[in-house]
C-alpha cells in the first residue's frame, strides 16, 4: 500500500506518469520534476494566509483565496506576481504558474507550479513594486533553463540581500518612497527585520 503522506513517483520505462507530494508533512520548499518547479507549504489557521496578488499596469489585483472550497488560479507567462508570507518581492516568469490554495480543517494547503513545457521557465525575473505609487523598479532577470531553476532562487535571495542593505536600492525612481525591507523564499534565512516584514506585510 503506498503511504498517502510519502513523496511517490510513478514511473515505466523512465517515464514519469505522476508524483504525489504530502501537503501536510509540515516541508515548505520546492521540488524539481521534469519540466516543472513545484513548491508547497501550508499555513495553520492561527496564521495569516498566503495572498497572490498580480500586477496589471499600475494596478495591484488581488485574487481571492479560497473560502469552503479549493482554487486553481492560472498566471500567465508575463504577468508580475507576488505571494504575500512566501516571498516579499514580485516574480514574473516566461511561462505559466499555476497557483492552488486548498482549505483543510486546521490549515490551508498551498502549490505553486512553474513550467510545463520543454525548457520552459527559461527566464525569471524579479522586481519590486512600489506601495506608494505602483512603479515597478529593481527589475534583474536570470536564466532558469537546463535545470538552472534553483540558482534562480538562490539569485532572489542575494537580491533580497542586496535590497535590504541600500535605502538607495528600496526608493522608488518614479516618486522617492522607501520601500520596507524584503525577505526570500528561506523563512530561516530572515534577518530580524525581514521576520517581521514576512509576519506583518498584510
């Protein structure tokens, strides 16, 4: 009997049919699966939920989460996005994301799917948006193909580093506020202000 709270592939001949992940084993992080790069978490009931938003223009558009029922929210290849609680920064990427947010009893279950064609994400880009005027601004792209996904999200966590450490970097061009300090997709990696951003940015 294969245990429903494993990590299981199913292949034949070297072909992957399907992959179950656990949403409850209590891992936050990212798996590599083919054309794919998958992450789920969850978040308790006590805790604040995950918030996608997306960028159209100027415009912040929130999309709802999930209230009795999951969702399944595509995000096309091209359009800025951010999570609120993942990740402090906005994420674009050349191909689609598919974001699903499943209400549990205690928790809400979260994955968020990048990929899904040949060498598809072939880029990532990161930027930050203004909360005062909308600008998008500190715009730094980086090649995901070829397996290079996760240097990708090692890259977002230099930049978060970088932004955090320059008042220069967090002002926006467009009309001069300061942006809060960020935080990355690494929980432990946090310095002391980027925790509280990560706790406090609803």
């Amino acid at each position: 009997m294969v245990n429903p709270t494993a990590n299981t592939e199913y292949r034949v001949e070297g072909l992957l049919l399907s992959y179950t992940r656990s949403m409850v084993d209590g891992a936050n992080d990212w798996r590599m699966m083919g054309d794919y790069a998958i992450w789920s978490g969850h978040r308790t009931n006590k805790e604040s939920p995950h918030v996608l938003h997306e960028l159209i223009g100027k415009k912040v558009l929130r999309v709802p989460g999930a209230s009795g029922r999951a969702i399944l929210h595509p995000v096309k290849g091209g359009v800025w996005f951010e999570i609120r609680h993942l990740f402090g920064f906005w994420m674009m990427s050349d191909v689609d994301t598919i974001w699903l947010d499943a209400p549990g009893a205690d928790a809400h279950y979260y994955t968020l799917c990048v990929g899904g064609a040949e060498s598809r994400p072939g880029k990532i880009s990161f930027a930050w948006v203004c909360p005062n005027c909308g600008e998008l601004f500190n715009t730094r792209s980086f090649a995901a193909d070829g397996g290079r996904f996760e240097s990708c999200l090692e890259a977002s966590e230099a930049l978060v580093n970088e932004f955090n450490s320059s008042q220069s970097l967090r002002t926006c061009p467009a009309c001069g506020n300061i942006h809060p300090e960020s935080y990355g997709f690494y929980p432990d990696r946090d310095s002391a202000a980027a925790r509280q951003m990560r706790v406090r940015c609803d």
